[in-house]
C-alpha cells in the first residue's frame, strides 16, 4: 500500500514541476493602460514608419500580375509598393519611373512590412 501511494505522489511531482511559470500577470500589468494614456493607437502603431528623405530611385520593376510592383531606392535596395490599393500602386510606379528618369531626389515613407506607402518627388 506504501508503494502505491509513493507512486501517486511522484506522478503529482512530475506534473506540478512541468506547469510552466505564469508570466501572464507581468504581461498584463506592463499592457496596463496609463492614466490620461490614448487608447486608441495611431495607424502603423505595430510596427514604425520611416521616412527615406534626399534619396534617388535607381530602378523600377513591373509584372503582369495582380498589383505587383517594385522600386529600387538607393541605398535600399528593391521595396514592394503596398498593394491594397491598384490606382495608388500605379500612380507610385509611375511617380517612381519619373523620377528615375529625371534622376530626382524622392522623399519615401516606408512602413514595418518594408513596403512603399508613400513617394514624393522633387
């Protein structure tokens, strides 16, 4: 009868050792709004957004496929135009293109994706 209590009591070790460590109330906590805080976060609050300013395209790219398209900015390398939007994807390669061809310096608002959201040329 020992033996089988011994055994019960090394099972019921073995699980409570193996729970693991509940880190959920310091996540809680550190997520916990501050007084006077926003609650509503600003767009691209997951990530960051980057303005590239002074820099030049170097290239574009285009396939016949749906909304793929891409520029090359120096110093970047190839960035994919967001495609959510088919008009905006189109007037940004074509901004792009203008640019290369005029060998202007472009402003460009990348986001944390790495993709082109915005592009102005001077």
């Amino acid at each position: 009868m020992n033996a089988v209590k011994k055994a019960s009591a090394k099972k019921t070790t073995k699980k409570s050792s193996t729970a693991p460590v509940a880190p959920v109330a310091t996540i809680t906590t550190a997520l916990a709004a501050k007084p006077n805080e926003p609650t509503l976060q600003p767009p691209g609050a997951d990530g960051f957004a980057v303005w590239n300013n002074s820099v030049k395209i170097v290239g574009t790219w285009g396939i016949a496929e749906n909304n793929n398209a891409w520029l090359n900015i120096s110093g970047m390398g190839f960035r994919r135009i967001k495609e959510s939007n088919t008009q905006a994807l189109l007037a940004i390669l074509m901004i792009g293109a203008h640019a290369r061809d005029k060998n202007s310096v472009v402003n460009v608002r990348t986001e944390a994706d790495n993709k082109v959201y915005e592009l102005y040329a001077w």
